[in-house]
C-alpha cells in the first residue's frame, strides 16, 4: 500500500471535492482517501500493484471543475 498526498490546485469548491471523490471510489487500487478542500489536497491510499499515483492524478484531473488547475 502506498499513501500520497496530492495538491488540489485552486480546489475550493463543494463540486469539486464531490466529483473527486466519486472519481476515486471508482478507481479499482484506491483503497482510502480524503478530500481536504481547506488544504486543496487529497490524501490518497492505494496499492500500487494495482494502479499508480501517476493514473490518480489522470483521474482527479478529469474529474474536478475546469476552472482549477492540475493535481500534482
């Protein structure tokens, strides 16, 4: 299991932490995570057998408002 934290640029809205939220429940590896919008990160455990911090970020990335910037 790997834990990595990921900074949610310009992050700050409700839609955003749901809609990165239900991008991870679907994401086959994630095993736990926590949407911090007061801290614009997300705290992500997965296993990395499975899938990779690098897809994470591909997912949150596609599934946060337009308006914000990358994950990294």
């Amino acid at each position: 299991m790997t834990l990595s934290t990921l900074t949610l640029r310009d992050a700050t809205c409700p839609l955003c932490a749901n809609k990165v939220s239900v991008a991870l429940h679907a994401v086959e590896g994630v095993r736990h995570f926590d949407v911090d919008l007061a801290d614009q990160i997300a705290v992500v455990t997965f296993d990395d057998d499975v899938v990779g911090r690098d897809h994470i970020c591909r997912i949150i990335d596609r599934a946060h408002c337009d308006d914000h910037g990358p994950v990294m």
